[in-house]
C-alpha cells in the first residue's frame, strides 16, 4: 500500500477501512476515493489515507472495524456519560447477547463497562491472533476530533504493550478498557482545544481531569476498579513530578505507567490547535531521553520495541544525505526499518542497518 495525502487520494482506491470519530464508516477498502468523499476527509481533518498499490507494509494489530467499534462506544459515553440505557439502543439483539454471554451480566444490569470491556477483549484477542508482535501506529486523527481517537489510540497502544509485557489477559482487558476513558472529563475545560498556551491557572485547573475522571467513572456500574485507577494515575510520573499525588516508581501501578507512556507519544504525534504535531521519532526520542525520569525504564523498554521509530509510508533523511521512504517495520529492531531509496536511477528496497550510510537520521514529511 501507499501513505496518501488526502488531497491526492481522489481515484485511488483505499487499502485500509476509514472510519470517522464516531466510529461510522467514510470509506471501505477496495473503495475509490470520489471527490465527495475526499471532500469529507477533509472537513473531519484526517490528514493522510492509505491507498492501494506500492511497496509499504502496514502492522496495525487491530481490525479497522474494532477500533471503529470503540469510537463508537467512547462518542456515546461521552456524550451521555455514560448512561446504560442509551448505549444498548445501538446494537442489535445478537450484539446484546454476546455482551451479556460476555461479562455473565443479565440484560436489565447491562452497562457500558460491560460493552467496553467485551471490545477490549476482541482487542485482546486481534493481539494474540497477530503474528507480528510490533504496532506501526496507521491511526486516522482528525484536529476537530482529537479527543475521541485520542482515547482509542492510547488505548490500542497500551493494548499492545501491555499484552507484550507479560501481563494477564485481565489486565490487559482493564488496561485497555482504563486507557480508553483517561481524559473523559478533558470536555470540562474548553480553553485546552484553544489556540495559545495555558496559563497557571488553568493549568491547575485542567490537571483536576484525572480526579474528576476518576470519581465520575468509579461510580458506573460495569467498569472494574482497576481500570477506574488508571485514570487517576495517568498523569503521575516516575519521578514523582506528576498529580494529583506526586506518586513515584512503584507506587505508580503498571497499567498507569504504561498509559502514561502511550498517553504521551499519541498526543506529542497529534495536530493540535495550539501547535503542529512532532514527527513520530521525535515523539519516539522525548519518550526515550525519558525513561526512568517521567517514565517507567521498563516500559519505555517494551514501547521502544513495540513501536517503531519511523512509520511506514514516511519520508526520512540517511546519513548519507540521501532521502528515502519508510517500508516497513520489525519487532525490536525500532531504528531500522526497511527502506527503499534511489541507487543508478531506479527504486530499491533495503535494511537500512545494512550500511551506516543508510542509517535513518530523521523523518521529514509524515502528512500529520
Ligand atoms: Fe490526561
């Protein structure tokens, strides 16, 4: 496949689902972009499509149709927060009986923690049934929208994590299920999506989101403690320079020091009204230089190996000076993707840990 920039993809022909924020289908694979559609992309600012045709090779773990399914779930939480009744409205009858087959909950107490934690586990399940143990991080993120494919990203990337750190298929689910609804209660403080820095005191203010977060999520029937924690932890750092506790090392619980980490990397990455989005191995880099400072060693140490430094489809400047195209990724090898550059006039496609002349130095266009 190829990464496309909207205004490009008119009459190709989409290689990977496109869903928008609420989890509703724009475009199918194996679709041509129409330029309505296009036109669509445009407006829900999504940046970039893949398309049918070229040489890249894309590790997303995940069906485009289940984190579709989760968008789906976290628009309606948000906007109900988190009423039961309206989210069962939704599916089918059959969707209804595999949620209540799921959690062992009769229909009557049937909640959204039953029907987020039944997506975590088909989550969980797309992780395991993946051969390739990296994530090349293919996300769709529109600026109008961040929140809302903000909460699915971090979650599929401490899906990912997690599940690679050893912990239980429990864990997961919750972690997964935690990540999902960190910044629920971001829709409080408005002047976040403004297009300036923060001042002091709304600083102060928009850090009470983990509590409020916490204390709203902890009372709906459904969700387990141990996702509500993380939450109220995710802003806490290794350092104990985080709130709202200044908790440190281990008294920060894994499924927290892991959604920090996969907080931080999909937010530095995303467009922002207040400023441009870093490129991913820069985001890969403050992540790095920061590990057993703001984060867990060993979770930076996962997350370097899950995630690669370079995403496929970017362009990336050699040592050699020479420019390339990222073609694909490998678990724990994170700063040597494949890689296809120009040699005596035609394309090739190599290691670019063959020589240290094709070592990647850095990315310099990644459509964000
Ligand atoms: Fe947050």
């Amino acid at each position: 496949m190829e990464k496309t920039a909207v205004d490009n993809a008119a009459g190709r022909a989409a290689a990977l689902d496109v869903y928008d924020f609420k989890g509703g289908m724009l475009v199918k694979a194996g679709a041509v972009f129409k330029a309505g559609s296009v036109e669509r992309l445009k407006k829900e600012e999504i940046p970039f499509v893949y398309t049918a045709g070229g040489d890249i090779s894309v590790n997303a773990i995940y069906n485009a149709s289940t984190t579709a399914e989760m968008l789906k779930v976290l628009w309606n939480f948000m906007k109900t927060g988190g009423e039961k009744a309206d989210i069962l409205k939704c599916y089918s009858i059959d969707q209804v009986k595999q949620f209540i087959s799921y959690s062992r909950e009769s229909s009557a107490k049937l909640a959204y923690g039953h029907v987020l934690g039944f997506f975590a586990a088909v989550m969980l399940k797309e992780i395991k049934n993946s051969v390739e143990k990296y994530y090349d991080f293919y996300d769709y993120r529109s600026r109008e929208s961040y929140n809302n494919y903000h909460a699915v990203n971090t979650a599929c990337l401490c899906g990912i994590i997690g599940a690679n750190m050893g912990l239980s298929d429990g864990e997961v689910i919750d972690l997964i299920t935690g990540a999902a609804l960190i910044d629920i209660k971001m829709g409080l403080y408005e002047f976040v999506n403004e297009n300036r820095g923060l001042n002091a005191l709304e600083k102060e203010e928009m850090s009470g989101h983990a509590m409020a977060g916490f204390e709203a999520i902890r009372g709906i029937y459904g969700i387990p403690s141990r996702a509500a924690a993380i939450i109220l932890r995710h802003h806490e750092r290794f350092n104990g320079g985080g709130y709202p506790k200044g908790l440190k090392n281990s008294d920060i619980t894994i499924p927290a020091r892991i959604a920090a980490v996969a907080d931080v990397y999909d937010s530095m990455t995303s467009r922002r009204p207040f400023r441009a989005p870093f490129y991913p191995d820069e985001a890969w880099e403050h992540i790095s230089k920061n590990s057993g400072v703001l984060f867990d060693p060993d979770v930076v140490s996962e997350f370097k190996r899950t995630v690669p430094k370079y995403s496929p489809g970017d362009r990336v400047v050699l040592a050699s000076g020479k420019n390339a195209v990222v073609i694909s990724n490998a678990y724990g090898c994170p700063e040597t993707p494949e890689i296809v550059i120009e040699k005596n006039g035609q394309s090739a496609i190599i290691s670019s840990g063959e020589e240290a002349k094709n070592y990647v130095v850095k990315t310099i266009l990644s459509m964000r």
